[in-house]
C-alpha cells in the first residue's frame, strides 16, 4: 500500500432487486460498514407483464436513488466508528448484465422523456427478461453461416438475455423507443457515467461488451453494421454509436462529479472504476486466480474462471464468452453459469408446498436424514432452460422416478442435487477443452448458509469447495476495483492478496457417496444429451431402472449397517 493511514474503498453492487453498498478496508479488506436499498418500480423491483411471462424490465431511477440511500446509509454506520468521508480513495461499480436501456444524446435515459415515462420497453431490460428468444435463435443462425468467428467467442450460441438479442426484439415490437434512442448502454457502464458525469460520452467495459455485446478485437470490436442491418437497419445505427474502445477493470470511468457526491455524501473528484458484470466481480472479492474456479450461488448461479492472455484458449461449446480483461488484467475470463438454482428451491418449497409448511430448512433437515440414491429420484435443472453448456432457454425441468411414496423433501434433495450434476457438467466441459481447475471457491447466501448443499457439490463433483469470507463478495470485488483506482494498491494481485480470504472450513468430497453420486451423474448425463442435445441417438430404456438398482442397493446397505 502507498500510506501507512488506513484508506478505506466503496463498492456498489447493483444486484436483481436491490443495490448494496459497502465500505472496505483496503488493509484487509474487512467489512466497514455496508447497507442496502430495494428498488421501487414494480414487484421486487422489476416491471413486469402478466401477458409477457418472460418481461423483466427495471426502472433506472431505482438505480440512482437506491445508490444515494444505500451509500447515505453505509456512511452514516462507519461514521458511528470513526470513519471520516474524506478516506474514502476509490470506488468500484458492479451490475447485472445483460441489462442494456436506451438513452438519448446526452445520456439520458429514455423513461426521461415524458412521452416514455411509463413504457416498459424504454427502461432497463434485467438481465433476466427472456422475451427475445426468437431473436436470439435468429442472430444465432446467421452468425453460423455468415459469421461463424462471432460464435467461437460466445459458446455457439447467442442468448436471448443479452444485449443485440434484446435491441432486435424492442426494433420489432416497440420501434418508436428504439427509434427515439440515441444508443443503448449497460447499466454497469451508464450508472458510472452518471456518477463522473460523463454521460454523454461513456465509456464502455470490456466486461460486459464482450461476455454480452459481441465486442472482439478479432473482428475490431462490435458486430459489423452490414451484419447487423440483415436483421433491422436501427441495429446497424446504434451499432454506429458504440465507441470503437473498451476498457478493462484497471481503467477509470472518471472521477465522482461534484452533484453526484452532494448526493452520495462523499468528497468530490474520487476515483471511479470502470464499471463490470456483478458475477465477475464477485469473482474478483473471491480472490480468483489462475486455476480457480468460482461459483457465484443465488438464484441463478454463474462460474467464473481466468487463463493467461500469453496463450490463445481453444473455442469451448457452451461457454458464455471467453474475452480478454473482462475479470483481471492479463487473462482471459470465462463465464459459464445455470439459469436457475435458488429459483428451483423456491419454486418448490414456496410455489408447489407453499400450504405445507415445510421450509428450506425443514426440507434441508429430512433430506439429510437420506442417502445419495435412496430416494430414486433424478432431476434436470432446467426449470428456466439451460445456460451452460446447452444454452437453450427453451428447455424445461424434469423429475423422474416418482412413486407413489415419493416425499416432498425426497423432491427437494433431487433438485438440490440436479443443480448439482449441472455444475458438475460445466466444470468437466472446461476441464475437457484444457483448462484446469485446482479449486473452487464458492460465494453467495446460498453458499453461506446451507452447508448441506455445499457438502453435496462436493460429493458431486469430486472436488472440495472453500467458501468466501465475505457474504458481499461481489460488492467486495467492486471495492478492491475502488482500491486499485485510488492507488492504495498498484495491481489486483496484490490488492485480492490484502483483501480476500476464505472461511476457515472446507469441504471435502466423502469417497463411499461421491461413488454413488458417479452413477447417478452418468444417468443425468444420459438424460442432459436425450432431451438437451439435438439429434441425439441416446437410449433412455434403462434409466428407469438403474435408479431403481441404485435405490435397493443404497438401502440394502443401510439395513445392514444398521
């Protein structure tokens, strides 16, 4: 570090519902203060439509005002110990991605303008809004006859969660809003350009535009505008308002504008990060490295690995991108990740048992009482399609070897452990094209507070799991970006060798259930290729009956250890 005097760095993390703030100590990176403010527009903070199941939209003042709350409030805690504003050196922005809105010429969102105020379709669209599937299949066939570069970078197929997927379907079903858009940005670059004041000229994060924009130095950066204009000829226009450049987490978005830190409650011309895509971020507050794979667990969940940029990686079917910088400087980042896991649990215990009830803990409880097999269940994890490796949102979940004994809690294991052997399948599918994994560390409530599950993934996967020390690892990883932009420390390395740190507990695979879990794993497989994989020849005649096989096996044993 440049000073002896403790610095302190802000992360603002800008998650699904809500955004956290937390004040770090950039000596060790411990938590300050933090707090948190829930956006207001819609249920949970998103917009939605009861005709359109799949609309997910945000109202980008939630965003601005719940950063003034939160920040507000985290300061007012660290001031009750002694925390002056002024030490405050940097700060760090992370946000979901792909969440693109339109703006106007001088940055403005559009919801602005009065004759948008109200419409969905000119606010954010989360990152979860899956109402461009059928664009995304189409921006994805024309990639693989015209394009097919475009396609090594992305896993081979383009998602409906991302960024041209989701301009195409507002040029189609809304084409006043995206003809009255001067551009459309992220709102992990617009929030920080809001900050610095630098709105009418953002800068652009390598993160989000190459994991969810397209954006390559192989073909010199976004799509080209003939490609695009194939499908509506405003794409090719906004495509003409995207910056030529994009910058990696070690570059500044700006420093904090005099009115924004009247707002905020700091000292103007602070340091501001480039901002980036909270998953990679958390991977960053996780102290990722070369080998290290991190699991992001929560709704959804999203795996993070690096590789050195000094050597050329392979094209990896599935993946959700491999680009240079967009986690450290000098590596590749690759993103994987499942659509759906937190989401499954819910579902199940809140949506199909919500007069039972039974909780997540009850549930957790009985299912430990059981052995893997014994139950002679098995479940996809596709309840909200599959992310990796099939990139497919049009599949859905399955819960086979039902009974009419089956219990509610046997359910709730099968899909602890369907998500599971997803993770599972995304780790061999990286392992496969050449990139080791030597750990894997896991964040997130989920990983914090349900150790039964985190024992269960390393059963799975045959792998032991640490666990972050943070509970705010993605807002860390924002803060460390702080710290490295107000020079407390000269690089990441150094600085995620001062601030991360895992539990002291671990989790071990235990040898005689991850064997059980091996067979298992096969029939998932075979299951993950029938009805996941196109033109697939796969039998299903005996997975039937091999969980039957599995099931007598796993409680003839327990009868005589019994």
């Amino acid at each position: 570090m440049s000073s002896s005097i403790p610095r302190y760095a802000l992360g603002l993390d800008f998650g699904t519902n809500s955004v956290r703030a937390l004040i770090s100590n950039t000596e060790d990176g411990s938590e300050v203060a933090s707090a948190e403010s829930s956006y207001r527009h819609g249920e949970n903070g998103i917009v939605t439509d009861p005709s359109q199941p799949e609309l997910a939209r945000q109202h980008p003042s939630d965003y601005l005002d719940g950063a003034a709350e939160a920040v507000r409030s985290a300061l007012e805690k660290a001031k009750t110990i002694g925390v002056p504003d002024f030490q405050i050196c940097g700060i760090g922005i992370d946000a979901t991605g792909s969440t693109p809105m339109p703006i106007d010429a001088a940055g403005r969102s559009l919801v602005e303008n009065p004759q948008f105020e109200s419409n969905p379709h000119a606010m954010a669209w989360l990152w979860k809004d899956h109402t461009s599937i059928e664009e995304a299949n189409e921006l994805t066939a024309a990639a693989k006859t015209q394009k097919p570069c475009y396609l090594e970078k992305c896993g081979g197929t383009y998602s409906s969660e991302w960024y041209w997927a989701k301009l195409l379907k507002c040029a189609r079903t809304a084409p006043e809003v995206i003809e009255a858009a001067h551009s459309w940005i992220e709102i992990a670059d617009w929030i920080p350009a809001v900050m610095t004041g630098n709105e009418a000229h953002p800068k652009r994060g390598i993160c989000q535009a190459g994991h969810k924009g397209w954006f390559h130095d192989d073909w010199g950066g976004y799509p080209d505008a003939e490609f695009l204009k194939q499908f509506d000829p405003t794409l090719a226009r906004i495509r003409d308002s995207l910056p030529e450049r994009t910058y990696g987490i070690d570059h500044l978005a700006g420093h904090l504008s005099v009115q924004w830190a009247e707002r905020l409650g700091l000292a103007p011309n602070i340091p501001v990060a480039i901002g980036a895509l909270d998953a990679h971020m958390g991977a960053v507050g996780c102290g990722i490295q070369t080998g290290t794979l991190v699991k992001i667990l929560g709704t959804s969940t999203c795996d993070i690995i690096v590789s050195p940029t000094t050597s050329e990686l392979p094209y990896i079917p599935g993946l959700c991108g491999i680009v240079p910088d967009s986690v450290l400087p000098q590596h590749f980042g690759l993103e994987a990740g499942q659509s759906a896991v937190g989401d499954i649990f819910n579902w199940w215990v809140k949506g199909i048992l919500p007069q039972s009830g039974l909780t997540h803990e009850a549930l957790t409880q009985l299912a430990q009482s059981q052995n893997p097999g014994e139950s002679g269940l098995l479940a996809l994890d596709w309840n909200n399609g599959n992310r990796t490796v099939l990139v497919d949102p049009k599949l859905s979940g399955l819960i086979l070897g039902q009974s009419l004994h089956t219990q509610a809690f046997e359910i709730y294991r099968a899909l602890l452990e369907a998500t599971a052997f997803g993770a599972r399948m995304i780790m061999e599918r990286i392992e496969n094209y050449g990139v080791p994994i030597r750990e894997v560390i896991a964040c997130g409530g989920i990983a914090e507070k349900n150790d039964f599950l985190m024992q269960l993934y390393a059963d799975v996967t045959g792998r032991t799991i640490r666990i972050s020390q943070s509970s705010q690892t993605c807002a860390l990883g924002a803060a460390i970006c702080g710290a490295v932009a107000g020079e407390a420390y000269p690089d990441f390395q150094s600085a995620q060798a001062a601030m991360t740190h895992t539990k002291d507990r671990s989790f071990t695979p235990d040898a005689v259930d991850s064997k059980t879990y091996d067979q298992l794993f096969d029939l998932y497989t075979t299951l993950h290729d029938a009805f996941g994989v196109q033109g697939s020849e796969t039998d299903l005649f005996h997975v039937m009956k091999m969980l039957l096989d599995i099931r007598q096996q796993v409680r003839k044993k327990r009868r005589t250890q019994a």
